[in-house]
C-alpha cells in the first residue's frame, strides 16, 4: 500500500505540472475545509520545491497573493502573484523582518519539515520546534478570523502543541491527509477563526 502511494501521487504530481506530490495533501485539505479563496494573501512556510505556492496562487488569483519562504532556494519561475523569500524560520531577525515586511495575512501555511535522523525522538522534537516557530509567525501575522495550518511529526511535544493552537483559533482539526506516507509520523493541525 505505502508503495502504491508513494509511485501514485509521484506519479500524478508529474503528469499535472507539480513540483512535488505534496501538493495533493493541500489539495485534499483545501477541498475539505474550503481554506483558500480568490483574494487572499497566504504565507507558505517550507515552500520549496514550490508545489504548495502553485495551488494557493492559482486558488487565490491575481487579487490575492502569496508568500513563499524557504531555508532552501526554489528554481521554478513564479507566477506575478507570488514572491518567494529564501531564509531561516529559526533565525528571529528573519522573521522580525518578515513579519514587519509582509503582514497580515488571511491564512498561514506550514509544511515544513526538518532533515531528519531517523532518530524518532529527535525528528519530533525538531518537528515541534519548527511548528511551534511557524505558530509564533502565524500569530504575530494572522488577521482576526484567519487560518493556520501546520505539519508536526506525532510525538512526546504533539499533545502539548495542540492545547496552545486550541486557546488561539475558534476550531481546530487534527488530520492525516491520503497522500500523507501511512508510515510516516506527519501529521497536520488546521486552526480556524484566529482569535486576535
Ligand atoms: C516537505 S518540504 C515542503 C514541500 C512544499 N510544501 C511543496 O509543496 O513543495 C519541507 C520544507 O521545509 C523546509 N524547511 C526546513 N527547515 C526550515 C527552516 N528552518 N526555515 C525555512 N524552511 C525550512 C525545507 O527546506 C523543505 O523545503
């Protein structure tokens, strides 16, 4: 099964002009909760190679926008709506910066994923720093009534993590989208209705 997905969604991603099948994650999650809408401005942490700025773009259109960061450079030419900015989450004069430079926003995205160790222990423990770095982003940048969604690894910091996402959004959803590996510990927390 695992291997059938993997070749599938690859596969999939290929034939319709994405980066990466992780775009099919998004997908799912915007068809689902129906998060984004013509007009929007959306910051897309982890954004490389680019899969997830290529549906929100074309989701919100030219009236809306998208913020594209990444600890790695992207090498794809974006559409007019879109910006990308390379740097470093962890680094607060970054995203001081960032913040001062982009706000606010309608929804905040985060697929962002740390090199992993396979060490399971570490790689959740990074997962949660990542998560918990994107949270602060999201609430220093949200607009009232705005989304998050963020991926974490499952692990010992998952649960203390969604109690802080719950106290500061209206709704909040724990999912494991079909194009998520099942062996994999990636999960995603979507927070609706910011309360600012
Ligand atoms: C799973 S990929 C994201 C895929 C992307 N959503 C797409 O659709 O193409 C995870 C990304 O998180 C990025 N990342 C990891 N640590 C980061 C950090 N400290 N700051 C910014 N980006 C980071 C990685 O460089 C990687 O590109």
């Amino acid at each position: 099964m695992g291997k059938y997905q993997v070749d599938h969604f690859f596969h999939k991603a290929k034939k319709e002009g994405y980066l990466s099948r992780a775009v099919y994650k998004l997908i799912e999650i915007d068809k689902k909760y129906g998060l984004l809408k013509t007009g929007m401005k959306v910051l897309d942490l982890g954004a490389a190679p680019g899969s997830w700025m290529q549906w929100t773009a074309s989701r919100v259109g030219h009236k809306g926008c998208v913020v594209g960061v990444d600890i790695q450079n992207i090498n794809f030419e974006l559409s007019n709506n879109v910006t990308f900015v390379c740097g470093d989450i962890t680094d607060p004069d970054f995203v001081e910066k960032l913040i001062k430079k982009y706000s606010p926003f309608d929804i905040v995205l985060s697929d962002m994923a740390p090199f992993t160790t396979g060490n399971k222990d570490t790689d959740s423990a990074r997962s949660a720093m990542l998560a918990e770095q994107a949270f602060y982003v999201a609430s220093n940048t949200l607009k009232s009534g705005g989304a998050f969604l963020v991926k974490i690894f499952q692990g010992r910091d998952f649960q203390h993590f969604l109690n802080v996402v719950k106290a500061s959004f209206n709704r909040v959803r724990v999912i494991k989208p079909s194009a998520s590996k099942k062996r994999s510990k990636e999960t995603y927390i979507l927070g609706l209705g910011f309360k600012s």
